[in-house]
C-alpha cells in the first residue's frame, strides 16, 4: 500500500484566549498621562454672557483667581450679580460700594482657607476683570479702583489669545 504523500493530517485549531492584561495597562498610562496634561494647562476662564473680550497675543496663562465680569448693565463676581454697572462717571467716589462688600467677603474667605493651609504669610489675593470690549473706561476704571481698594493688588485684565 502506497503511502500519500502530500497529505497531512491537520490537527484542530484551537482558539487562545485574549490577553487584556496589556492593552489595559497602556489605556490607564495614557489616561493618566492625558489627566496630568490637561490639569497642567491652567485655569480656564469662560466669559461672562454678554461679554466680546478684547484679543491678545500674549503666551501666558491665566491664574486661579476670583474673576469680575463687567457687563452693560451689572457688574458680576464669580457669576453673581453683585452691582449695577454705574451710569458714566457721575461724582467724585470712584469706590462702588456693593462690589467693594462682595470683594471683601471673598477676600477674607481666601485668607481663612489659605490660613487652613498653612501659607497664610504668602496669601496674595488675586482677581481677574473681564470687560467687554465697548465698555467706557471710567467703568473699568471705578470697578479696578473697587478691587484695589478691597485688597487685591494682583490685579489681571481677561483677553481671548489670537487664534
């Protein structure tokens, strides 16, 4: 009996397991590494509804910071209505009396959190202003007057980066 040759037998494939294991361990390096580059960005700053921000070339980013939003009509902090935007500059007292009562709460705030901390000796309070493009300078003048009076010396200007 001849033997035939060509003909092998085959043996029955048999299907392996998938290994996870590593793939996984890729997905969570990378997720963590995605994490730490977002949150290294800085602050992101939104504007206030209303609000055409002026452009700028500048490279830096912003700061943490309690941020002043100067509208038509109101003056806001933090997203709250806090004052009526003042009509011109009428009198004398550049001081706004109800955004200069807010930023003293906020600021007295941040001083027991960072006495909480224990860097109570390096607390600079510092404040972001976004003003509309088309506001009069006066307004802008009366609410930087209101926050230097209050303590912030720290003061920052919001603008949109050239895209």
């Amino acid at each position: 009996m001849p033997l035939r040759k060509g003909r092998r037998r085959r043996k029955p494939t048999v299907s392996a397991p998938l290994r996870l294991t590593s793939m996984m361990d890729i997905l969570t390096v990378l997720l963590l590494f995605l994490l730490k580059s977002f949150v290294a960005e800085g602050e992101v700053i939104t504007p206030a509804p209303g609000v055409s921000l002026p452009e700028s070339t500048s490279e830096t980013t912003p700061e943490s910071s309690v941020v002043v939003a100067i509208l038509d009509d109101k003056i806001m902090l933090d997203g709250r209505v806090v004052a009526e935007v003042p009509a011109g500059a009428r009198g004398d007292d550049l001081l706004i009396p109800a955004l200069a009562e807010q930023l003293d709460q906020s600021r007295l705030q941040g001083q027991a959190i960072a006495e909480r901390r224990g860097d109570a000796a390096s607390y600079v309070p510092k404040l972001a202003i976004q003003g509309d493009r088309d506001i009069p300078f006066n307004v802008l003048q009366r609410v930087m007057y209101t926050c230097n009076h209050s303590g912030y010396g720290d003061i920052a200007l919001v603008v949109l980066g050239a895209s």
